[in-house]
C-alpha cells in the first residue's frame, strides 16, 4: 500500500517541523493521506516495510544531520536494511552561509536511502533560509510537482492498480 | 570593485570575526586579510559548549572558519596574541608583541567576558565559568555522577550547564537572585515553564537566593541555608571587551556604539558581535545583543559596509536554548508588552507565547513549540502580515490558519 505518505522529519530549529506541516496539508488537500513522523520516533523496520516517504530534515552544523535524525542515520548504517519497496522525495533546508555543506542533511538521507535500493521519486528540493521564498511555500510548489511524479511513477512500475489509483485518486 | 588593494584587519576571532572573514571574500574582495584573535583556535561555534562538550567527552568543535578555508583564501592569522592600542591617525595596531599590523577598514569584534564571581573565602581559581572550548573541556573533565554543582546564574548558560551535567549524572543546583529563572525574558509565564521543567528534572533550584560567603568548600546563602558542594559554576552575565576602542576613543556606551550599518565612530573602523550596541531601525533604538544570529548578521553587515556595499537582510532579534529536553526559542526585543497570549497544549505541555503591543505582535517565546517560531519570526519580520489573535490560544489550530497574510500569496 502506498496510500499513505509519511513525512519523516528531521529539525532543529524547527523550521522543518513547520514545512512537513505545510506538506501535510497540502498533500491532504490533494485528496491524499499524510502522517507526520519525527525521525527520533522512526524505526528502521518501518521504513524496510515499503511506502512511499517524504523526507524532510534541516542541517546542523557542518553538513550533519540534525540532532533527532542522528540515531535514526546510524541505525540505517549499520543495519543495511533492503529498501527496495520503499519510494521517497527529499526536502533538503539549508543554509548558503555553510556553502560546501548546503542541504547536507537531506543529501546525507538521499544518499543513504538510496544505497539500500529505495528508490527517489523527482529531483531533491533544496531551499537555502537565505533565498526570498519561503520555505513552506517552495515546499507546496515543489510538492505539485513531486505528486505528478509519484503518480507517474505508480503507473509504470511497481504496478498494482490499487496503488496506481489511490495515488492518482 | 576598487577596494582591492586595501587591507582589512579582523580584531577578534570568534563568530562575528569568522562570519566577517567569510563575508569579505564571499563578496570578492581580493586585498590582505588579517584575523587577530586572543584564543588559540580558529573561530568556532559557541552554542555547543555549554551541550555536546558537557555531555560528551572528547566532542569536536564546529568551525566557523575552517582551516582549508584559511589557506585556501590566504587569510593571514595572527592567534594568541592581543591588541594593544590602535592609532588611528597612522591607521596601526600595535599588538602585544610589540609588532604593527597597518590597516585600510578595521573590525573590532572583540566579544565579551563572563563576569567574574567574587565569593567571600571561596578560591577565585577554582571558580568555572562557560565562554571558550578551554572553558568546556575544564568543566566537562569534572562532572561525574553525584558530584555537588551549584550553578549560579539562572540565565540560558547557567539553565544548560545545569541540564548537561544533570544528564551526567550530577546533583544539580541553580542560584538565581532574582526571583525567577530567566529574568531577562521579561515573561513570567516562560520563566514559570522553565522552572518546572528543571525541577521535574530533578535541579533543586533556588530563587531570590545570593551566595554569601565560603569557608572554602560548603557555601553560604543569604537566606543563611547552607551547602555542601563539589563545582561552582557562575553563568552570570558578560561585559563587552571595549577596554581596546575606549583607549582609541571611540564613542562607546556599554558597547562600541555603531550605526545600523556597522560603523562607529570613527569611518575606518567598524564593529560586530557582542560588543557592539548598535542602532536597530526596527526596534527604534541601540540594542546590545549577545547571540549567535546577531553575531552573524552583524558580521555581514559590517563586512559589507567596508566594502562599501549596503547592509544585508534585517531580522528581528532571535536566540534559541536548549536546556535538556526543552527547547526555547526567544524572537523579538520588546521594551513594552501590553498584551500577552499563551497557546498551550495540554497534551505535550509545549507553550508558545505571543507578545503583543496593541495589535502588533513584538515578541514571541516558544517552549518546545519550535515550528511555531518561523512563523513568529515571519510575523516580526514582514509588517504587512499579522496573526489573527482570536485563533492563538487554541493549540489545536494550525498557527499557519491563524496568519492573515495567507503565505501561498506572497
């Protein structure tokens, strides 16, 4: 089943709390169904069952991941799990002070996920905290066009046409 | 540009003089770069001092200027060493050893001190205190479990030592002498929040108390309790280290006094970080800031400024503290409050609070509420939107829905 988009949110200073609020609302507005889950809360095996995700994390520092994301990012490292029924779309926050580290964190989730054979549905957002827009509302705009992508991507592959349906409506 | 060939020189190598380095050459600017700094390190980030290096042996610092980057840029480091005087007329500083270093634009961003703790016959050495990794390390190589720490100082560093070497295990005490935890915030209502989380925690926390005196181990406070204990922290505060522009005369108040871009009072010298009170448009007035947005924004501001660019972006003044598992964020600088909301949930106990100025929102604290604060943050920022007050207090409503500026129109 992947009805259900699950927002995995990693924050610090909780702008991504605020933005995966933002996406869940507009994924509920698209007639589609969402739940938020903070990274500190997720398990591996929740996330090895399949599904489609929405990773949403912020960076720390240099180019960590933020503080309740980091037992989540070491648990998939050590046990490898296969993820090869999972699909997920990354909003990366960043901030272009920390030039060669912008986004990290989300990148560090991408890279992850993928390696374990999920595989990424549309490009990343990347939203530096310096540019004009709001996060919240390149969040709502880039969703649009991950949505399409999610739904294009339920016809060809994986097939059934239960899910096809559900995410197409 | 035609600033290449002059030379910028950096006093003061912590955040702001980092940022300000970054600044310049993000900016283009190809002239000598020169960062004088009184620690031995490189600039480095603050705010994990008084967490991650308590709570972890052995934690590594997070750079603000990364040595690659030093070389890279070919900025020359002078660290370990002190300013002496600066002439103003021949534009020299003349350092501790003696040697000159000329300058075209000067930064001071020479930063605070703690104030120190005198305590009757209690060893002044022997007092921590929490401002550099030196600090840190020292304090961190002594928190073990049960081991007695009276904090003194209910304010944000004295509030996250006291959660960090709680999570060590120690026995915890707070000092506060005013007669609530963070009086500085001018909330009661978040004052009253944060007390109760640091006693569920287990801190025995004591208000309107001032320690009296020592016979060298057990102290005494002035209501006469006594007690045993085994570290004295003091988190009481820190003064700007202007000792360098007042021997220059520069116009100083508290604070080297600069204007909203940054300069003081002489053209050729500017000013950033904690040591500055600079003027705030928004606000209305001079404000000296001690934090780790102001240190940035001032950095660029005045980086900037001597290159003869405009100011960066404006925001309104914005701290966070992490105190063990409360996260308190703090936006604005109110100097009047005639209204106060508070939206709690009662599920989760977060709180935020929303200060207001007839229908103006002024300020807002969240407590473990942090996704409301980019949105107050917003509010404070741009004039044109506003939160409808009717919907605040109900913790069940999106704050989003509550803003009347819907954002998806911007």
């Amino acid at each position: 089943m992947t009805g259900k988009i699950t927002i995995l949110v990693g924050t610090m200073s909780g702008t991504a709390e605020m933005v995966a609020d933002a996406l869940l609302e507009a994924i509920e507005d698209a007639g589609l169904t969402g739940r938020i889950l903070r990274m500190e809360k997720a398990r591996v095996e929740t996330l090895s069952a399949g599904g489609v995700w929405l990773v949403c994390t912020s960076t720390y520092g240099t180019g960590e991941v933020p503080d309740n994301a980091k037992a989540l990012y070491a648990a998939l490292g050590e046990q490898r799990p296969d993820l090869s029924k999972v699909r997920y779309g990354v909003v990366a926050l960043g901030d272009s002070i920390y030039p060669n580290t912008f986004c990290f964190g989300g990148k560090r989730f991408d890279e992850l996920l993928s390696s374990f054979g999920a595989r990424r549905i549309g490009e990343r957002l990347e939203n530096d905290s310096r540019s004009p827009t709001y996060p919240d509302d390149a969040a709502r705009e880039w969703l649009e066009r991950w949505l399409e992508s999610l739904r294009e991507s339920s016809g060809d592959a994986s097939g059934t046409a239960t899910e096809g349906a559900e995410i197409s409506r | 540009m035609e600033v290449d060939g002059f030379s910028a020189v950096i006093v003061g190598a912590g955040h702001a003089g980092g940022r300000a380095v970054k600044v310049l050459r993000e900016e283009g600017f190809k002239g000598a770069v020169t960062l004088i700094g009184a620690e031995p390190h490189l600039p480095y980030e603050r705010p994990p001092l008084s967490k991650e290096f308590l709570q972890v042996p052995g934690a590594r610092q997070c750079w603000v200027l990364e040595p690659d980057y030093v070389y890279q840029q070919d900025i020359r480091v002078r660290l370990g060493c002190s300013v002496v005087s600066i002439d103003r007329g021949r534009q020299v500083l003349t350092l501790d050893d003696a040697s000159e270093v000329a300058y075209d634009r000067l930064l001071l961003a020479t930063g605070a001190s703690v104030r120190q703790l005198s305590v009757p016959g209690y060893p002044a050495a022997h007092i921590h205190y929490l401002r550099t990794i030196a600090d840190a390390q020292a304090l961190e190589r002594r928190l073990a479990p049960e081991q007695r720490v009276a904090i003194i100082g209910g304010g944000f560093i004295g509030l996250e030592v006291a959660a960090s070497a709680r999570a060590r295990g120690c026995e915890v005490m707070v000092i506060e002498a005013a007669d609530r935890l963070l009086p500085r915030l001018g909330s009661a209502e978040a004052s009253e929040h944060v007390l109760c989380h640091h006693i569920r925690c287990g801190i025995d926390v004591r208000l309107g108390a001032r320690l009296a005196g020592s016979d060298g181990r057990r102290l005494r406070l002035s209501d006469g309790g006594v007690l045993d204990t085994d570290l004295l922290v003091a988190g009481i505060g820190v003064s700007p280290n202007i000792e360098l522009a007042s021997r220059a005369h520069l116009a100083i108040d508290d604070g080297i006094i600069t204007d909203e871009y940054g300069r003081t009072s002489d053209p050729n010298i500017f000013a950033a970080g904690d040591v500055t009170r600079q003027w705030n448009p928004a606000l209305g007035r001079r404000v000296r800031l001690e934090s780790w947005q102001n240190a940035n924004l001032q950095a660029e501001t005045a980086a900037r400024s001597m290159l003869g660019l405009p100011p960066g972006r404006g925001e309104p003044p914005w701290v966070w503290s992490d105190q063990g598992s409360l996260n308190l964020q703090v936006a604005g600088a109110p100097a009047e409050i005639d209204r106060t909301i508070v939206r709690h949930d009662d599920v989760d106990g977060s709180t935020t609070i929303f200060q207001f100025l007839g229908e103006r929102l002024v300020g807002g604290i969240t407590l473990n509420r942090a996704k409301e604060m980019a949105l107050i943050r917003r509010v404070l920022t741009d004039l044109t939107s506003s939160f409808d007050l009717s919907m605040l207090a109900d913790a069940s409503i999106p704050l989003r829905r509550a803003m009347r500026a819907a954002p998806a129109t911007r």
